[in-house]
C-alpha cells in the first residue's frame, strides 16, 4: 500500500510533503505514548496519533517512518509544520477516529492480500 | 567504512521540549554519512533520542556524546539534575517520574531506560542524588542490528 491509498481510505489531506504520495507503507503502528512508538514502530511504517507537537516529527525522523497520521481531527502547529518541511517528514492528518481510521486501514490491507 | 577516533558532542537543555531530539538526530545523520550499517543506526538513534529526552524531563542540562570507534559505537548521555533514586526501579518498564505535562505530550510512558537497555549492546548507569547521571552505552557495529 502507498500513501496515496492511505489518504483515500482515511479520507485524510497532506499537510506536509506533497511529493510524496508514491512512498510505499510496510505497516502501521497505533499510540499516543513516543517511547512506544519509539520501541515498537518499524521503519517505512504509517504512525496514527493524536500527538501533535514537533517531537512526533523528531520521532517519525529518527525511525524512518513513511508518514505520521494525525487523527480524530487532530492539528499540528506551525512549529511541528515546519519542521516537517525541513526534515521532509510526511504529515497527514484525518478527522476519522483513531479507531475507525485504523480500523479501515486493517480491513484494506487484508484485502491486498 | 567508519572514521575510528571521532567524537562529537551535542548540549541538551532540560525542559527544552522544541529542541528535543535534535541532538539524536544529528548522531544519526553522522552515522549515516559514515556508512555505518542501518540497522545499527536504527539502535543507536532510538537509543541516543530516549537519552536525550530523559535530560529533557528530568535534568537541568547535560549532554550527548558519541564516540565513533573501529568495530563499536559508544553513546554518553550525561546530566547535571537530580539523579535516579533507584536505578533498578527506573529500569522496570512503566515506571516513570515524568511531570503531569510531559505525560500530556506522550512521555513518560516508562519506557526510555528499558529502551536503551534493549537497543545497545551494553549500558551502564552512574548516578549521584542531586548531582547527576552518566549513561554510557556501547554498540557493535558489525552484526545485523538485531537485538
């Protein structure tokens, strides 16, 4: 799956990196804690969250992730924006629950199979 | 491949919430452009960034250093703050002291030290209440990155 399905099945907008849409998805990972996320997400994986301060870009960066999901309608600020930008971190962002974005992201990805 | 006998070092300022992780990031850039395996750098920064945010939480300020050798990575994360009180109890995952606004932000999680333990090949612990700690973690650079 690539970020442009992620987007249509989360019914999600880009917030930041705009090229990128190609770049394959290997997984997801779902929590609000960083050090979960830190000790558990893999690389090239999609993280849904409703953190939304720069330290959520800090983390997406250091673990290679595809993109990090803001959901529930959650917002970053400016600052998290443009770090993003100068890190070339993928921000999306979602008004779906967690649950129902992640739920319909399970159901996709069992469907490719 | 590696440029043995390079050290760098990286201040961190407690309570700088913005600024957190730049310091890892900036290890893992290092070790990238010096060609160090991936899975290695993967370890090294999830390590390097958990060390960085407990000066962050907990500490007044410190610093990051890294310390490039022939066949090992070392990381030392030391502080100027109020020492660990337990260390053993610090390790168990979900014990944490993070402050309420920490919490909110997603740390806190307990999770840091455990972390480190699992992503370096060695840590060892030195701290003194109210003066300090030094963490020093060391990495072999030439296995798969798996732990």
């Amino acid at each position: 799956m690539n970020l442009k399905k992620v987007l249509e099945k989360t019914e999600a907008r880009i917030i930041t990196g705009e090229g990128e849409t190609g770049r394959e998805c290997r997984g997801f990972y779902v929590s609000d804690l960083l050090s979960d996320v830190m000790g558990h997400a893999g690389e090239g994986e999609v993280w849904l969250t409703i953190q939304t301060h720069s330290n959520v870009v800090a983390v997406a960066l250091l673990l290679n992730l595809a993109a990090a999901l803001f959901t529930a309608g959650a917002g970053p600020d400016s600052t998290t924006i443009e770090k993003a930008r100068a890190e070339g971190v993928v921000l999306l962002g979602t008004s779906l629950p967690t649950f129902e974005a992640a739920g319909r992201l399970y159901r996709a990805l069992t469907e490719e199979e | 491949m590696t440029t043995p006998g390079m050290v760098l070092r990286f201040s961190v300022e407690g309570g700088d919430y913005a600024a957190a992780g730049e310091a890892a990031s900036k290890i893992k850039k290092a070790l990238r452009k010096i060609g160090v395996d991936a899975g290695v750098i993967r370890r090294v920064a999830i390590a390097a960034y958990e060390a960085e945010m407990n000066i962050v939480l907990h500490a007044l300020r410190g610093r990051l250093i890294l310390e490039v050798a022939e066949d090992k990575l070392r990381v030392i994360a030391e502080d100027e703050g109020p020492g660990i009180p337990d260390v053993n109890l610090a390790m168990q995952e979900g014990f944490s002291t993070a402050s309420d606004l920490a919490r909110e932000m997603g740390f806190g999680a307990g999770m840091g030290l455990p972390n480190m333990k699992k992503c370096s090949d060695t840590i060892t612990i030195e701290t003194t209440k109210d003066r300090g700690t030094k963490v020093v973690m060391n990495f072999d650079i030439d296995d798969d990155g798996v732990t």
